[in-house]
C-alpha cells in the first residue's frame, strides 16, 4: 500500500520500507529523534528527498490535498481553527456513535475549544481525521494523555478501521503498546530507522 | 487666487514654538529636545529639497525626470515597506513584494486619476502628477506593509490550525483563507476609518491647503473627495497584490506552509 524508498530530509537519513494493507507498524526512539520530522514528510507537510508511492502511484502525481485525505495525519498536539468544535467536522452528528465508543462526553460540542481537555482533544482530532476515510494513517502518539480506559478504546476503534484496510504508522513511548498492536516494531534514534531486533521481537 | 504669503519672519516666528517645547523639555528633563530638534531640522531641510527640486521639475515638464522623480518616491516607500517587517519575509522579498505591488497600484489609479478625472495638459504634468502619486503613495505604501506584517505573523501564530486544515485536505489557499481575511482588513483599516471621521473629526490637509490658497471650500471637497476614493482604490489594490503574492511565497506548489522562508528561522 505505501512504499517509502530513500526518503529523506535534514534530521532524517535515508529511510525505506512498506506498509502493507490493514498492516500497523509501531514506532519508537527518544525524544527528537526524528519520530515528527517522518511522518511530517511522509504527509508531504514539509519538503523531502526520496520516493513515495501509494498502491504503487507517486506521490508527486496525486494533488497534495488530496494525498492529505489518503494518507492522514494526526499530530501530537493537533491544530484547531475555530472555536467551534462542529466547524472542524464535516457533518458532527454523525460523529455521536464513534465519539460515544471513545469515551467522550456528549457535551463537547456545547463547548469552546479551547475548553475542551488536552485528552478530549487528541480524541476528537483522530476522529476528524478518521471522517476523511483515509487509506494509511499516521498517528504520532494518539493516547499520550489518556487514561487506560480511553486509550484501550482508541486501541478497539483503530484495530476495527484496520480490519477494514487502514494502515497504521503509529508512534508511541510505550513498549507494551506497541507490542499490543503493532505488527512490526521500528526503532529510530538520531534520525536513523532501523526494524526492532529480531530477540527483542521474539521476547514478545 | 490671493493667499497670504509667509515670508522668512513668519516661518522663524512657528519655529520658535519648536524652541519653546524643547526648552520645555529641558526644564521638566524629559530629554526629548535632541530628537525633536533634529527632527525638525530634518523636516525643514528636506522639505526646502523637495521645494527646490519640484520648482525644477515643475519648469521643465519632462516626462523622462517625472519619470525618475516618481521612480525614487516607489524606491523610497519599497525601503519603509521592508524596515517595518518584524520577523516577516526576509528584507530582499518583502523589498520585491512591496515595491512591485507598490508601483502597480499607485501607477495604476495615479495613471488613471490623470487621463481620466483631472486631465491636466500634458498628462504627465508633474505640477499634478507627483502630488497625486505622493499622496496616493504614502497610503498605499501603509497599507501594503501593515497587509504583509499581519499576514506572515497570522501564519505563525495560526501554524497549527494552517497545517490541521491542510492535513484534511484544504488547498494552501483554503487553508490560508482566515489570515488572508485578517491581513487585509488590518491593511485597510487606516483607510476606512479615515474615509469614516474625515470632515468630522480630522480636516484633511490637502484639503486645508487648498482653502488657505484661496480656493472655493466646495471646490477644495471636490478634489479631498477624488483624492480619498483614489487612495481607497490603491490602497485596495496594493494590499490585495502584496498579500496574495505573500501567500504564495508563504506556500509551495505542494500546499505546503513555508515559514523557513520567513526571516529568522
């Protein structure tokens, strides 16, 4: 589905590797180790070297917007442009049942943005991403500040989304969470990408 | 026309109310007497410039030295535009950006002003051509830089939300559209509210000068009117030219938002 061959930028070396259909590839590695600056270029946010091809098309012939839609992204601390939690959905009411499965209150949509908590937030961002029907997603730390419940609810609702196909690049700080739900296991440090050792895969 | 000429006695006697207030200035110690000296020595002397340089220009009716003459002032405002950015375009764009879209607009409605409107013979007569473009200019040239600083500051301080819509799929332009909105209303801001209180709160010089000269105050609105309509249209057009350039050089082809093209990054 996505294949990323030599892609590159400053602060990340060459790097390449495929993510298959419904597949979810874990990633982790200290802070500043490049995690943001690649799923920043493989969602064409910011100048890169390199290829990318999704279901074998380059990127560079698909219209930015659109690779957007295809291939989303949900960043660590997402962006609101409104006030008005309504006014970043293209139809809000039909997000009561997955916000329902996420544990969020059926009042947020009554509130002010910026009053809405850093973990309803992060929530509600992943489920504007998910409204766009991407094909590949790529999540940097969706249940960083969630409690256990809501983070093994996120976990339920993105294990079913791949059942359906989504690809999952997901980064995260928690060993056992990748374990979880990850297929693979990538480790980067210092802008290098490296596929988690093969003893430390079979301990699981 | 009959209007009461100033002599040299008349200019030293409004000059000594400069001395005044800087010998105010002294007594209380609020040193602003250095700046305000200088600074009116600076005005007397550049304004006794452009007095001399006008009569020349205004003797010869040249095309070519009203040309450069109306080259410096764009080249003198595209120099204000670049100093006012605060970690905005770097100086050699924002010198690009501003002066063309300068000299795009106020060429346009002063070229327009002057085969249309007030008609003078020839055209391209610097006794109406330069005060028009001056006036035109010095509007337009705020109007442009105020555009370009909230543009590049919106983008920064909105860099989430920017990037959020893009990543759901928005064109830069889409993605752009609320600081585009915000860069222009701050832009003609100035504008407006002078088209609002004129009259009422402020009477415009231009206006002042002509019924101190002796003319008709009905005739002197005519012209204050014309001159604030041409302002209003360049001001418009300078601003929405910079800011829709800026919003390209703010993006890429990819609708990528470039704010490593800013200064200071």
């Amino acid at each position: 589905m996505l294949t990323v061959k030599s892609l590159s930028r400053p602060g990340l070396e060459p790097t390449s590797f495929e993510l298959g259909t419904g597949e979810c590839i874990a990633l982790r590695g200290p802070s500043g180790a490049g995690k943001t600056l690649l799923l920043r270029a493989l969602a064409d946010l910011d100048p890169s070297d390199g290829e990318v091809l999704l279901d074998g098309t380059p990127r560079g012939r698909i219209p930015a917007p659109q690779w957007r839609r295809r291939v989303g992204y949900v960043p660590a601390e997402p962006g609101w442009w409104s006030e008005r939690l309504g006014d970043h959905f293209q139809d809000w009411d039909s997000q009561a049942g997955p916000a329902r499965r996420l544990k969020i209150s059926p009042g947020v949509a009554e509130r002010r943005v910026s009053q809405l908590s850093t973990g309803e937030r992060q929530r509600l961002a992943l489920l504007r991403a998910l409204e766009h029907r991407p094909e590949v997603l790529l999540l940097d730390e969706p249940t960083g500040p969630l409690d256990e419940e809501a983070t093994a609810a996120v976990e339920a609702l993105l294990r079913e989304k791949q059942s359906n196909g989504l690809a999952l690049l997901w980064v995260t700080h928690d060993k056992r969470q990748a374990e979880r739900v990850a297929h693979r296991r990538f480790w980067i440090d210092r802008g290098r990408l490296r596929e988690a050792l093969l003893d430390e895969a079979q301990a699981r | 026309m009959n209007y009461i000429q100033l002599d040299t006695w008349d200019l030293g006697l409004s000059a000594l109310l400069l001395l005044g207030v800087a010998a105010l200035s002294l007594v209380l110690q609020l040193k602003i007497e250095g700046k305000l000296l200088l600074a009116g020595l600076r005005c007397a002397l550049q304004l006794a410039l452009v007095g001399l340089v006008l009569t020349k220009l205004f003797e010869l009716v040249s095309p070519l030295w009203t040309g450069l003459a109306a080259l410096a002032m764009v080249l003198f405002a595209g120099r204000e535009i670049m100093a006012r950015q605060e970690r905005g375009f770097r100086p050699l764009w924002a010198y690009g950006i501003g002066t063309s879209a300068m000299l795009m607009a106020a060429a346009t409605v002063t070229v327009f002003a002057l085969t249309t409107a007030v008609r003078p013979e020839p055209w391209y007569d610097p006794r109406y051509a330069l005060p028009l473009l001056g006036m035109i200019m010095g509007n337009t040239m705020t109007g442009i830089a105020l555009g370009l600083q909230r543009l590049t500051e919106g983008a920064r301080q909105q860099r989430a939300g920017i990037e959020a819509l893009l990543c759901l799929g928005a064109t830069r332009r889409k993605a752009l559209l609320p600081v585009t909105r915000q860069a222009l209303t701050t832009a003609l801001m100035p504008i407006i509210n002078s088209l609002a209180a004129t009259g009422l709160v402020s009477l415009p010089g231009m206006m002042t000068g002509q019924i101190l000269a002796g003319v008709d105050p009905i005739d002197a609105v005519k012209y204050q009117l014309m001159i604030m309509f041409l302002i209003a249209g360049g001001t418009t057009l300078g601003a929405v030219t910079a800011v829709f350039v800026g919003l390209h050089r703010l993006t890429d082809a990819r609708d990528r938002l470039r704010l490593d093209r800013l200064a200071g990054e």
